[in-house]
C-alpha cells in the first residue's frame, strides 16, 4: 500500500516530499500489519516537512529511514502459573527506539491487546517526547499482552517475576529505565523493581520510575501525567487570555492519567464532569467526587459504573464514550484511537474550546483534522503528557544523587517544565510557518533535538 499525504498540513516542495514518501512507502512495505505504527509514523513524518526544507542535512544525513526502525526489540516468552495452579504462556515486549539523547525511556503496558504495532507506536511517540522535554531521556516502550484486570496480588507478582527474569539483562540506570503505563501502577512496579533487585543482586533505584516514594519514587510521579495535561491546557488557554477556571471539562478512563487531571482540574477552579472506563462512562454534573473515583477505581479496582451506583446525582451511560456531553475542554485519558471524527464533531458542535491528550494518540487523525479545521487548541499527547516522563527523569536524578524533593517543589518544577514544553511547541509551530498548530510544533521540536544529536554521533 503506498502511503499518501493528508491535504491540510505542511504541505512541502517536491525536494521535500519525495524522500519523506520514500520513507513512508519503505515503513508501509515492512511493517503491513502495523496499523497503530504506521499511524504514528504518518503523524510525525507528514508535520516535520518544513524542518526538513530548512535542514536539508537531516535528509542526505538518512535521519528518518534510522529513526523509523527501532535500535533494538526485545520478544520473549512469559511462561507463569495462575492461582489454579494451571500454565500460562504470554508475550512479552521491549523495544528500544532512541538512545541518542539519553537511556532508553518510556512506560511497560500490561492490557490484552498489547502486540508489536502498540509497542512500536508507542516506542516511537516517545522518542519525541521525551526530546520535547528537553532531558537526556532516550525513547522505548514495552510490555505484554498479559491483563490484571482480575487477576489476584500473587498471580500479578508471578507475572512480574517471570516478566523480569528475562527482561532484566536489558535494563539498567545507564540502559533503559521503564515506568508504568496501561495496567502497569504501584503494584506491577513494585513486583517488577523487587525482582530485578533479587536477579541482578543491585539495588539500583534509577532502573525503574514510578517507584513508591517510601523506596526511592519520586514525589508527584504518581500525579504528574493528569496534572501535567491540565497545566498544559491552562498554558494554552493563558496565550489566548483565558483559563481554566469555571470550565467544564470531560476526561475519559479512570486510571492514572485521568484520575490525577480531573484532580488538578478541581484544583485550578474548573468542574470535571466525566471518567470512563471500557464498559462506558460517567457524568457527574456536580463535579466529579475524586475521593469516591479513587475509592472504586484505585482501592477496590472495581468498575466506574459503581462510582454512579454510591454518587446521588451521577449517572451511567453504558457503552458510550463520553464525549457526546457538552464541555468546554476534553482530556481523554484511556487509550488510542478512542476519539474519532465523530466524537470531535460532538465536542465541536458543543462548543469544546480545547484539547489535550492525556492518553497516547487517543485521537484518530481525522479527529486531529477536524479539531483543526474547528480552531479548536489541540495539544496533542507528545506534549500535553509529557509531565509523566519529565518527572520519570527529576525520579533519576534525584536517585543518581540520593536525593529526594518535597512535593511542592516538585509540582513547582513540573508546572515550570509544562510551559517550556508549552512555549517549545508554540514557538517551533510559529518558527516553520504553522502557528498555533502543536502537532507540527511538538513534532517538529522534539525531531529537530533528536536529528542534531544523530547527526553529531555518527552513523550507528
Ligand atoms: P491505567 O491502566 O491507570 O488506566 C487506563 C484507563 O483507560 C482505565 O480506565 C481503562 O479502563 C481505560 N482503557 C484502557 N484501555 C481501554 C480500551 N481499549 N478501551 C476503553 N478504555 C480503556 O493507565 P494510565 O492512566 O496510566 O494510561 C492511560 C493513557 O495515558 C494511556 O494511553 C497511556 O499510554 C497514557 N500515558 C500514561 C502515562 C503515565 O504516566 N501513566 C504517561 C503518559 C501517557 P479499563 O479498566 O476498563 O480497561
Ligand atoms: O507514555 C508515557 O510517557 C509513559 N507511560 C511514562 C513513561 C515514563 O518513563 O515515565
């Protein structure tokens, strides 16, 4: 299938284009049963056209056909057994994008449809991100198709063992250092950090982030991607006079992510009025109850349904995304591809003022295209979540230095590292001729740092 370009970005002198479909023709051809890789690969490639008409170095110097394919993956057989005292096989993934700017970064996902095209996409989102945030952070990703949902604390702890015991000949605090991500929380880390502890006989904090704080975690990890979105939306409303305060404001999912940006949401005086999980969503006009939200989703890893049943007042509505009730700002929080067109029209015909995707690469491209052609602000996820990784990487330094920050000025620094990965999107969008679009913005600020360190280091 050969790739095509979509009609409303950047589009580039033939000079431009051509080897950028070349590249795409060469990732279609290699990886056909790939859709959610490819997907992520078409979003980059086709936004950065106008950084490579003003660096023709980074084409002749082959910076995209190296950063299309990952440095290295990890495919390993996850043999356990489950409380029945029956065998169980699942697959488990590493793959290690990017070490040019740092060691390999990113989150483990743990969740049924886990498979190589989820890893890859999200392996290679993060190499932007994590160079948007300008720390000496790599790009990788990895997990398994293994889900927890169900599962007791010692078949959850089996799992990590076993996971461990292969994966950890590839990691290290000069390596790669995974975090969580889908299904993948306090509990998994803590399996998953002792084990590597135990196989290695290293207590070597800076391999894992998301640790508890009582064991060399960091304070705010836990809040840092939900608040980071949030302060995110706030920095975009600011540069049009605006903010959040007196905003309703819908987020899908109930987990991380989502629970930690309804939280900050209430905090800066908006009404968040919406969570989700997979069996559907809730909508609380009143303002979602984050005590009761973390209650039935963090304590009792219950369903969101239950949280309607306790709250008088919420509602229900099954098999249903919440993006059909009116808001003023959407932050959705769960996974990808779960805002379509359709969706972005509801919001749109609602009046949404702005979007930040908490969630990798929640919205379809042709949702991003609607929101654009709406002039609606759209963060998208490489910025708007990348106070998750950034504050992965205040967790390093502050192990490297047996160190540990207190919570204000750890929340102080990730607002401060919000508005510089802000203003990096802002002034890269302005600087190659699409302002105010944060997709050309984020990507084209994220490859530029990434494409000059590749360029510096040589062919590897
Ligand atoms: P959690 O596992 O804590 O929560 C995931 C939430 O999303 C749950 O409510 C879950 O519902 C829902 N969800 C997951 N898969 C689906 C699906 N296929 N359809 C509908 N709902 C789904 O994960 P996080 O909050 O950590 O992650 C959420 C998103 O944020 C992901 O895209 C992740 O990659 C991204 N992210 C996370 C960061 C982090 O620091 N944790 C950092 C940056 C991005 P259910 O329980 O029913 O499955
Ligand atoms: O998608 C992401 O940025 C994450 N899941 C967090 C990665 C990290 O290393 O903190």
């Amino acid at each position: 299938m050969s790739a095509s370009f979509s009609t409303t970005l950047p589009v580039a002198p033939e000079a431009t284009r051509e080897p950028i479909q070349a590249v795409l023709d060469t990732v279609h051809a290699r990886n056909p049963h790939e859709p959610e890789f490819l997907q992520a690969v078409h979003e980059v490639l086709e936004s950065i056209a106008p950084v490579l008409e003003q660096h023709p170095q980074f084409v002749e110097g082959g910076i995209l056909e190296r950063l299309v394919e990952p440095e290295r993956q990890i495919l390993f057989r996850v043999p356990w057994v489950d409380d029945e005292g029956r065998l169980r096989v699942n697959r488990g993934f590493r793959v290690q994008f990017s070490s040019v700017l740092g060691p390999y970064k990113g989150g483990l996902r743990f969740h049924p449809s886990v498979n190589l095209s989820i890893i890859k996409f999200l392996g290679f989102e993060q190499i932007f991100k994590n160079a948007l945030t300008g720390q000496g952070i790599g790009g990788a990703k990895g997990g398994s198709d293994f889900d927890p949902h169900g599962r007791s604390d010692a078949e959850v702890m089996r799992f990590c063992q076993s996971f461990m015991n292969e994966l950890y000949r590839h990691l290290g605090e000069h390596t790669d250092v995974p975090a969580g991500d889908i299904g993948v929380g306090a509990r998994e880390i803590g399996y998953l950090f002792g084990q590597y502890r135990k196989v290695t006989n290293r207590h070597e904090s800076g391999m894992f982030t998301g640790k508890g704080v009582q064991w060399g975690g960091a304070e705010v990890r836990t809040e840092a991607t939900g608040y980071g979105a949030v302060f995110f939306v706030e920095e975009m409303l600011g540069r049009h006079g605006d903010s959040l305060a007196g905003k309703r404001v819908g987020v899908s999912g109930s987990g991380n992510v989502a629970i930690y940006a309804i939280a900050k949401a209430h905090q800066l005086g908006a009404t968040p009025v919406t969570a989700s999980d997979s069996s559907g969503y809730i909508v609380d006009d009143a303002g979602i109850d984050v005590g009761l939200l973390r209650q039935v989703k963090e304590v009792e890893r219950g369903r969101i349904s239950e949280y309607a049943v306790r709250r008088s007042g919420a509602r229900f509505v099954e098999a249903a995304r919440p993006w059909e009730v009116p808001v003023d700002v959407a932050v959705p929080s769960a996974t990808q591809n779960e805002l379509d067109e359709a969706d972005a029209d509801a919001l749109i015909g609602n009046g949404v003022r702005a979007v930040a995707e908490g969630a990798n690469m929640p919205s379809t491209p042709e949702a991003i295209e609607a929101f654009r052609r709406a002039g609606v602000l759209f963060g998208p996820g490489k910025a708007a979540n990348a106070g998750g990784v950034a504050t992965s990487a205040l967790e390093m330094s502050q192990n490297a230095a047996r160190q540990r920050w207190s919570f204000d000025d750890s929340e102080a620094k990730l607002r401060s590292i919000m508005k510089d990965v802000h203003d990096a999107a802002f002034d890269a969008a302005e600087r190659y001729g699409h302002p105010g679009d944060y997709v050309v913005g984020a990507n084209s600020a994220g490859f530029e740092r990434v494409a000059h360190a590749m360029l510096a280091q040589g062919v590897i």
